[in-house]
C-alpha cells in the first residue's frame, strides 16, 4: 500500500491537537466572560434592591439609588436611536438599491467606514464643538444624542446594507417582473426579508450606546444631578458616566465602591436585556416573513 | 398576420464585449417560440430585451429596434412598469416570496393598484386554475408558499405572472431545476397557455423545445444562425451549426 500506516496515525493525532488547541482557546473566552460577569455580580448584587434602581443619589453618591443615571441612560438611547435609526436605514437602503456601482457608491462607502474608524473621545470633542456651542444646545439631551447617534451611524448603515445584500436578487427580479417598482420592490418584499438582520444590528447599536462614556463626556453627562430632565435641552446624569464618576473623582471613593459595582450590573443587565430582545426580535421576525 | 414583438437587428454589448450580433426575429401572437443554443450563446440575454430585465445590468448599451405590441420599447419615455406587466417572465430557478400563497398571486394586482378583496380573490383563484395548480393549494392557501414543492412553486411563479393579464410570458428555462414529473407538468401548461398568451421560451432541452414550441430560432456565439418551423428546423436543419448542435455533436 502506498498509504503507509503511519502517516494516518501522524494525521489522526495532528487532529485531535489541533481540535484541543481551539477548545482551550474558545475555553478561555467563556472563562473571562464569566469571571468578569461573576466578578462584577458577587461585588454588586448586596446593593442592588428596589430602591436602589429607584431613588436618587444621597451623602455624596456613597449611599441611595442610582434612578437619574438609568433615566438618563435611557433617555440618552431613545434619543440617539431616533436620529440613527432613520438616516442610517435609509442611507443603507440608497446604498444597497439604488446607487450603481460608481465612484459616488464608493465614495460614500468609503466615508461610512472612516466614520466607524473615529475614536468616541472624537466624537465627542465634535459634538461638544458642533452641538453644545455652535447650534446652541448646551450639554444637554439633545446634543448627547445627536453625538451618539452619529457615532453609532456607521454601524446601523452597515447592518442594513449587510441585511439587504443577503436578500437574493431573484426576489427583487422577480417582483420588477411583475410591474413593481423599484420602491414597491423593496418596501414589500426585500425589507420584510431583511428585517430581522436589521432589527439585530440596530440592537447592537443600542447596547454600543448605552455603554459609551466618550460621546457624553463633554455633551450631556452630570457629575450629579438627583433630579429628573424636564425636557431635551436638559442635562442628566448616564449610566457609565457615573460610574466613571463614582470610582475615581467621587466624594468618596471606597465609600462608593459597592454602588459602583451595583451600577455596573445594572449596565451589564441591560446591555444583556437588549441583546436577548434582539435574539427574539428576530426570531420572531425571521418567522413572520415566511408566514405572511 | 400582424407580429406581437419583433426585434430588427438588435445588437447588446455589456461593457466592451458584444453578448448579441444583429439579431432580427418577430413573434406571432398565440404561438410558443423555443430559443435554443449552448451556454453563453445569448439566448437569456435576448429574451431579457423584452421586458428590459437588461436595464438591471450595469454598463449596458443596446442598438436596434424592438417593437412589443407595435410599441417601441426602448424610447426614452417608454413606460417600463406597465410592459412589465404586459409581458410576464417565469425565472429558470423559481423564486416564490416569502409570503402565503395567495399573496404571492395577489403580489402583482396589488402593485398595480388592485386592492379590493373580492377582486383579488377571484383573480386569484383564476390564475392558480389556469396554472394547474389550484386543487393542489385551494385548502391552503394561507400557508408560506415556501412549503410547496419545486414544481409547484415553479407553477405558482406562473399563476403570479398570469394575473396581471399579460398578453406575453417570457420563460427562462422555466422547468431546468424541477424533477422530470413537474417538468412535464409544466410542458403541458405551456401547451395549453399558447391559446391566450404568446409564449417564448428559453430551453436547454431539445426534446423540450420540440414538444412544446412551433417555432424554434438557435442562437450560437452571440448570433441567430438558424430560425424556422421547430419541426423543419429539428428533421431538416438548413445550416451545419444547427445540425451539430440538435444531433449532439457540440453544446
């Protein structure tokens, strides 16, 4: 035979060290999730109760809730998505059904993709200059959002074009066939099939949001404000800022120490809550499309 | 008798290469005409020209004239929505939407305006009987048309084309990827269509070109070599090319 048994005996053991190196290494990035979500749960769950995620900060933020970081947190991702979602959809959908390929297409890819280069601390510098002082916001709601909502542009004009490449053209084709138009084309049949795939990738989006400390810096964030924004030219206080805040310049810091870890748990749940909502979305999404 | 589409000396470059030569066939109406030819001869780009799938291609460019209904259709102000729907296509792989059944036939009377229920209803019912495929669905008609087989997504892609009353149904190897009992399905379909609809047909098979079509046009390297009668063209072939490709000798 010209196979000689020992090749096979090398190869087979070749394999199984191999498959053991990739099963440490995938090993190794489950383990660190979890030492850091265990990390940070054993540090933060003795504050986290009711009042905590519901009352304002006390004594120089060593002692009370943390309810106006998680408003503003909040308030801070429903504005950015209001002005992100829009233009980065529609932007997507120009670039992916309408543009031929041109330099213009090129061009405009070429900008989406250095704007997902840019540092947040950039973002933030800009959105300081641009929306605080130039138009007059203010560290305010507004100014945070749009700052955000722009640095998460890049990603949520991605996802789209991403979803909506992977609708086959043979569905496009054959509704033009039938006398559609090019709107009717994609608004009836390639968007409900790209749907769910966008839905994710806005999520995502949401979860970069809420967690970004950068963009908020200089636009929106209080380092303490125990009450509720009244409008969108207000200031609040953000998840991620105030534990910025609370771990490095606060009154206190060890006497801060468990609320910090209690904040960052509650940051973590929600990011977490989003990202299984996401998961639903789609799936459910993803069925509805073939039911219709 | 008056030709339904004619096309005089078309030639299609994509960019700088030259994909048809010339090409100049007119269509009776009623009549199921058989475009043959290996791969790469032009024969899908050629039925594309008549209800301007090309446009869909970048770097296209086009010369000739091509009539459909007595129309020049490549005028600036032709209205390529409304020849869409007087000239239906049926792609080679069928391509269902993820919807119901009944909104995959409705799909094309919805885009062109038709809302009301009843209407639809009738329509549709009417088109899956004329695709033969309205016993096989009837009780089902609520359910993702991607549980139907091949073959009768492949008949459900016909009735979708056929509700919207084109008078021309272009078919693009229509039967290529469907097993040999759902293409017979759709021979006999074709068979019977030719009564209200005029019929061109990119095949292939050559045994499916002879059974189904009247007239046959061969297609070889971007030109029209030989165009007749299918019956004269496939016992009595005129010119060597075609004799070679309906015997097997290249293609």
């Amino acid at each position: 035979m010209i196979i000689s048994k020992k090749v096979i005996r090398n190869k087979n053991l070749k394999e199984k060290v191999a498959f053991n190196i990739f099963r440490v290494f995938s090993a190794i990035v489950v383990l660190s999730l979890v030492a850091i979500l265990s990390f940070i749960i054993y540090n933060g769950i003795s504050v986290i109760n009711w009042n905590f995620l519901t009352q304002m900060p006390e004594d120089g933020m060593t002692k009370g809730g943390i309810y106006p970081a998680i408003i503003g947190t909040l308030c801070l991702v429903a504005g950015s998505m209001i002005f992100a979602i829009p233009i980065g959809v529609f932007s997507g959908i120009y670039i992916n059904e309408y543009t031929k390929d041109s330099w213009y297409k090129r061009f405009i890819k070429l900008m989406t993709n250095n704007l997902a280069g840019i540092p947040s601390i950039v973002f933030g510098l800009f959105g300081m200059s641009l929306f605080v002082n130039t138009l007059g916001f203010g560290d305010s709601i507004i100014a945070g959002s749009l700052t955000l909502g722009l640095m998460v542009l890049p990603v949520v004009i991605r996802t789209t074009e991403e979803a909506l490449k992977a609708v086959d053209n043979s569905f496009r084709h054959g509704s033009l066939a039938l006398g559609a138009t090019k709107l009717q084309t994609v608004r009836k049949v390639v968007l409900p099939m790209a749907f769910p795939n966008i839905i994710t990738g806005i999520i995502l989006s949401v979860g970069r949001v809420s967690g970004e400390t950068a963009p908020i810096l200089f636009t929106v964030a209080a380092y303490f404000l125990p009450k509720l924004p009244s409008s969108i030219f207000d200031q609040v206080m953000a998840l991620p800022y105030h534990l910025y805040v609370i771990s490095t310049s606060g009154t206190n810091v060890e006497a801060s120490r468990p609320i910090a870890y209690g904040t960052a748990m509650v940051l973590i749940g929600f990011v977490l809550i989003v990202n299984l909502l996401a998961n639903a979305l789609r799936k459910y999404f993803g069925k509805k499309v073939k039911m219709n | 008798m008056e030709y339904i589409i004619t096309t005089d000396k078309v030639n299609l470059f994509y960019g700088e290469s030259q994909a048809l030569k010339d090409i100049s066939i007119d269509f009776l109406p009623n009549t199921v005409t058989a475009l043959i030819g290996p791969s790469g001869c032009g024969k899908s780009t050629y039925l594309r020209l008549f209800n301007r799938m090309n446009d869909l291609i970048d770097n296209v460019k086009i010369t000739g004239d091509i009539t459909v209904e007595g129309e020049n259709i490549y005028q600036k102000d032709t209205n390529i929505v409304e020849l869409r729907r007087k000239v239906g296509m049926v792609f080679q792989k069928p391509n269902p939407f993820p919807k119901s059944i009944f909104e995959n036939v409705a799909y094309g009377l919805r885009v062109n305006g038709v809302n009301d229920m009843s209407t639809l209803k009738e329509k549709v019912e009417f088109s899956l009987k004329q695709a033969a495929l309205w016993d096989e669905v009837k009780d089902k008609l609520k359910k993702s048309a991607f549980e139907l087989s091949g073959g009768q997504q492949q008949r459900l892609c016909i009735a979708r084309a056929l509700a919207i009353e084109p008078s021309i149904i272009l078919m693009d190897e229509p039967a290529s990827a469907l097993d040999p009992i759902s293409t017979a399905k759709i021979e006999e379909l074709i068979y019977e269509l030719k009564s209200k609809y005029t019929i061109v047909i990119v095949t292939h098979n050559l045994q499916q070109a002879g059974r189904v079509s009247d007239y046959t046009a061969f297609f070889y390297l971007g030109e029209l070599i030989e165009k007749g009668v299918t019956k004269e063209l496939f016992i009595n072939p005129k010119n060597i090319k075609t004799q070679n490709y309906i015997t097997g000798r290249f293609g």
